[in-house]
C-alpha cells in the first residue's frame, strides 16, 4: 500500500517532474520566433531542474517506511462506472526511471545545444524535446494504466515530431510515419488489455488491478498479459514490431540518443516489469516474453554485422540489447531486477555511443558511411576516448558496465535448470559473441586504418558543450555496472517492488559464466579484426554480397514479412471492401434510386393533359372491369 504524505512532503511537489518541461515545450512552441535567441537555454534549464527535483525526490523517498508514495492530483474521468483518478506513484521502480530520464535527458539537451547550433529550426527541435520528455515522466509516474496509456501516446506523438524533423527530407517523413504506424499497432494491444481490466476488475489503477488480478481466469490473465507485450514490443521495437527503429536514426542524431537508449524504448520493459503481477500469474505469457526477447536479440545483432552506416550499426545494437532485457523480465522474479541493471548501464553507454557517432558526424559533414572514415581516433581524440569507453562497455569487456549486468542476464536464464534454461543462455551468449564483432568492425572502420575521407573533408574535434555530456557518459560506462550490482545492489533499492530476492542455486557458477562469455566476446573481437582490421577497406561496398550478408542487410527481411502477413493481407481486404461497398452497398442504393425514377419518369408520360386521353382510359379499365366480372359470374 502507499503511505500518505503530508501536504508539506517534497513528494507531493513530484508533478512539477512532469509539468517543467511541459511548460518549456508550450513557451517555446507558442513563443514563436520571439523565443529563438534563448530558447534552447529554457529547454535544457527545465530538464535540469526537473532532474534536481528527481534526485530531491528519491531521497527523500528513503525516509518514507513503505518507499511507496501515491500523489492524488484530480478526477481526470467520471462517467457511470469508469471514476480515473489522475495521479502519480512515487516508488523505486517509478523513481528509477526519472533519474534516468531527466538525467541522461538533460546531457542529451547540452549536447543539442551545440549540434543545432546552426540549425534554424534549433527552437523547435528544443521544444520537442521537451514534451518527450515530459510524456515519457508522464508513462513512468502515472499510477494507472490509463495515466500511463496517455504518456504512451504522448511519447509516440513526440517520436513522430523528432524523427520527421527534417520533414522536408522524404526519407525523414517516411520513417516518422512508418514508426507512428507500427507504434499504433502495438497501441491497440495496450488499449484492448485495458479496456478487459475495466471490463473484468472495474477500476485501471495500479493498486486495484494488482490486488484483483489474481481472482481473474487464467484465461483472462494470459490474454492480458499478451495485449500488454504486444504494446511493448511496438514502443521498444521487439519482433515482430522491430522494423520501424532502424529508420528512425533519419532524426537529428540527439534524437537517435533519446529514444534509443534511456526513454522510448525501454518503455516496454517499464510496462512489463510494472506488471510484474499480471506475468507472474501467466506463465504462458512469460514465455512469450521470452521469446521475443531471444528472437529479437539475434535478429538485432545479425542485422548489426552487416551494415556500413555507423548510426544503423548503434540502431541494431539497441533492438538486440533491448531484447536482452525482454529475456531477462520474462524470467519473472529471477529477472527482473537483472533486466533493469542492463537498461540502466544501457542507458549511459548507449547514449555515450550514440552522441559519439554524432561527434564523428559533425566532424565529417554527416558522413554516417564507416567506408568513407578511418583513422579518427587522432584527430577526434576525446571522441575516440568516449566512444571507446562506451564501446567497451557495450561488448562487456570484464569489469566495464555491460560486464556485470549482461552476464547477470544469461546467469538468471542458466539458473532455469531445464532445457530452455540452456537454449536461452546459449542465445544470450551467441549474441554476446555477434556484439563484439559487429562493434569491433565499427572501431575498427571508423577510427582506425588509413584515411578515407572524401575531398574536402576536414575533421575536427566537437566543441566542449557537446564532448562534456559525452565524458559524464563514458563515466557511466565505466562504473554504473559495478555500482548497482555489486557496490549498492539494485535488488535492494527494488525489494518494495518485486519483494525480497530469492537466493538463486547457480547451475552454472557465476565465474564460469563470466569466463565463457569473456571467451567467446574475444572471439568476436578477433574475427572482426582479421575480417576488418587486417584488410584494406575498400571505400565503396561490394555488389556481389552472400546470401546471408544480403539478408543481414535486409534486416532478415523483417519489412517483407511484415508488408507479407499484415500489409498485402490488409490492402486486399480493404480493396474487397471498397468493391462491396462500390458495387454491392452503393449498387443496391443507386439501382433502387434509378429504378424508381425511371419507373416514375416512364410514368409521368401518361399523364399527357388531354381529356381525351383519359377518357379513352376510363373506357378501357371499365371493358376491363366489365370483362373480369363476367369471366367471375360465367365460371
């Protein structure tokens, strides 16, 4: 249950989270022009100052005995039965993710500060930024599922907004919309599992729902708990939902940093672990999870392998670590803090890369082919250092953050101590090993080698407004791992929302776990230095590719089977309806419509006006009448 906080509780302030960068977006979106010279300040300001108040909050939650506090703010629906309170849950899970999101948010703003520095849009792109962040706050903080339904679409209106920034570019406008439509197919899954939860429990909230679920039929859990993935798989870019991410890097590349590493797409895994009491009652659903997650991790990593455009390859990475933590919640219990552990280092490193390529980016006039690069790392140093850090970090090069929190994955899958259990961890090794490689490629491509520079070319080191957030970052690579699970364990700051954890009985000793996918993580270093390192890079891709490469590169045809089974299907079915309503709907109406008029104009041309001709027709219907009452009389 949630304590009460007196009206004075700095807790009860916790919505000006929310409001603060909502207020930023309004003033510079309705500002207009008046706003350009300074609008960028006010939006990076608001995102600081909301993170401060996180940090503020969190503390102060550790005084608060049950760490759970349920902010009421107003009656956002009332009508029959259906009563949504709007209010917000201020508990670890929720504050975990604020830190996360304003923190990594508001690095990601100072960076913007001097990557659009030229841009003439920079007002605008500020001001979207801003309300993503503040409906991502929204889906983390509300307390029912409804709260949490309108962030959702708010951050699904944001996404659209940033991706299509510069809309004037068709491949721009093309990848925001393929993104809000195949966001919108997982939304139905979410809105659908909501409306069961009126339908069955009578009430959204979190406390209502989880303190009623278990009286539902095992049915009913099942088929909610596979609505909800369904929503997480669109927002966080699982398979089948997984194409839209790659096409979304035609943003500004901040943007890239934003969604795809500490706020759109983990909010899947934010979605799923806040239901932790709905999975641990499915187990059909957890399986499902799980699933996805190992399903989309190798599909990420092998799509990853074959690309030459640095922000697709950092793209791929995020679709497959992102299944690492679908793997790792679907394990229920024995996951879920592991799966957090791994969005939270991801968050730090996977930013810190992202803003890394933009680095390269703004030093190679947008230049994103790896073909055209090579030997940067003298004159990017802090770049190279960074990007490094991160990459490290990334591949769970021992001790780095990715280390300790992807090896706490594929030691929770081991511990399953069944067949799956070995099938999963074998997966999860397999990727580690395809992560290495593919990120050793982009090293090895971008930094090293002899220069590949087009003419004209000249690059140069980043301003500090934008290496200084890209540090802090690298900082977080290195430590992150090691501080929340072995220095402050993350399972203990969790244990009001998933319970105490239980002591695991390891299959396989955690030793020797981290030994094997060191091993096979040097493995994946090595084949990509003697199939990359070794080799002159030839500044323009083969033709002629294997079947296997030119799958990879069709992102294992991921759009073809999507445009196969929902896209043709879809068209068809829409152009039967049309012919239907064309010749069936419309037809019987319009041939009703001309029926009757013909039969009333052929008509009317009896009506001449002539007297004679009505009495001419008065004398044939009497010989008629006459006629017919004979014929009767006779028979």
């Amino acid at each position: 249950m949630s304590e009460a906080l007196p009206a004075e509780g700095l807790l009860g302030w916790s919505w000006l989270l929310i409001a603060l960068p909502l207020a930023g977006a309004a003033v510079l979106l309705l500002g207009g022009r008046r706003t350009d010279r300074w609008g960028h300040l006010l939006g990076t300001a608001t995102v600081v100052g909301a993170f401060l108040l996180a940090v503020l909050c969190a503390v102060q939650l550790t005084d608060v005995e049950e760490r759970s506090v349920d902010v009421d703010l107003f009656t956002f629906i009332s009508t029959g039965e259906l009563d949504v309170r709007a209010g917000l849950l201020y508990d670890p899970l929720s504050a975990l993710f604020a830190l996360l999101i304003t923190g990594v948010g508001a690095l990601i703003h100072v960076y913007s500060i001097g990557y659009m520095a030229h841009d003439p849009g920079r007002r605008r792109f500020f001001a979207y930024l801003n309300l993503f962040v503040a409906a991502m706050l929204l889906l983390v903080l509300g307390n029912s599922f409804v709260a949490l339904y309108v962030g959702w679409e708010g951050v699904g209106l944001a996404s659209y907004l940033l991706i299509a920034f510069w809309y004037t570019r068709p491949a721009a406008a093309t990848a925001a919309k393929k993104a809000f439509i195949m966001n919108r197919v997982g939304d139905v899954g979410l809105a659908l599992a909501i409306f069961i939860m009126f339908a069955q429990l009578g009430t959204t909230s979190y406390a209502g729902v989880f303190g009623a679920v278990g009286t539902l039929a095992g049915g009913t859990i099942t088929a909610i708990g596979l609505l909800l993935l369904l929503g997480a798989c669109g927002k966080s870019g699982q398979f089948p939902l997984q194409a839209w991410l790659p096409d979304a890097m035609e943003g500004p590349t901040p943007v890239s940093a934003l969604i795809h590493a500490a706020t759109m797409v983990t909010a899947g895994v934010y979605l799923i672990a806040r239901s932790a009491p709905i999975y641990d009652l499915t187990e059909t659903a957890r399986t499902v999870v799980l699933a996805v997650g190992a399903i989309t991790l190798l599909i990420g990593a092998i799509a990853g392998c074959a690309f030459d455009d640095i922000k697709k390859v950092l793209a791929y990475s995020t679709v497959s670590q992102i299944g690492y933590m679908f793997l790792a919640v679907g394990l229920g219990p024995a996951g879920y803090v592991a799966g957090l552990a791994h969005l939270l280092t991801h968050g730090f490193f996977k930013a810190g890369l992202f803003l890394g390529a933009g680095s390269v980016m703004h030093a190679m006039d947008d230049q994103v082919d790896m073909r055209r690069f090579g030997g940067l790392w003298k004159k990017l140093p802090i770049t190279f250092a960074t990007f490094g850090l991160g990459y490290l970090a990334l591949i769970g090069f021992p001790f780095l953050s990715g280390y300790f929190t992807k090896d706490a994955i594929i030691e929770a899958a081991l511990d399953r101590d069944d067949v799956w259990g070995w099938v999963l961890g074998g997966v999860a090794v397999l990727g580690a090993g395809l992560t290495a490689f593919y990120m050793t490629r982009l090293m090895l491509m971008t930094f090293f080698g002899r220069a590949r520079w087009r003419e004209g070319v000249h690059p140069h080191e980043s301003p500090s407004v934008m290496t200084a957030p890209m540090v802090v970052l690298a900082l977080g690579s290195i430590g992150a791992g090691f501080l929340l699970v072995e220095a402050f364990p993350l399972s203990d700051w969790l244990e009001p929302v998933f319970g105490e954890p239980e002591e695991a009985a390891h299959v396989v000793a955690p030793a020797t776990v981290g030994l094997v996918v060191t091993v096979v993580m040097l493995l994946g270093v090595l084949a990509a230095w003697l199939f990359v390192g070794r080799r002159e890079v030839p500044t323009e891709a083969p033709v002629r590719v294997s079947p296997v490469t030119r799958a990879a590169r069709n992102a294992l045809y991921a759009d073809t089977v999507n445009e196969s089974l929902v896209m043709r299907p879809g068209q068809w079915l829409t152009r039967a309806l049309v012919w239907v309503d064309n010749r069936g709907v419309d037809g019987a109406v319009n041939g009703l419509a001309a029926g009757l008029g013909g039969s009333s104009s052929r008509l009317g041309r009896t009506q001449t006006g002539f007297v004679r001709s009505y009495a001419l027709g008065m004398l044939g219907g009497a010989v008629l009448v006459a006629g017919a009452l004979l014929a009767v009389t006779s028979g």
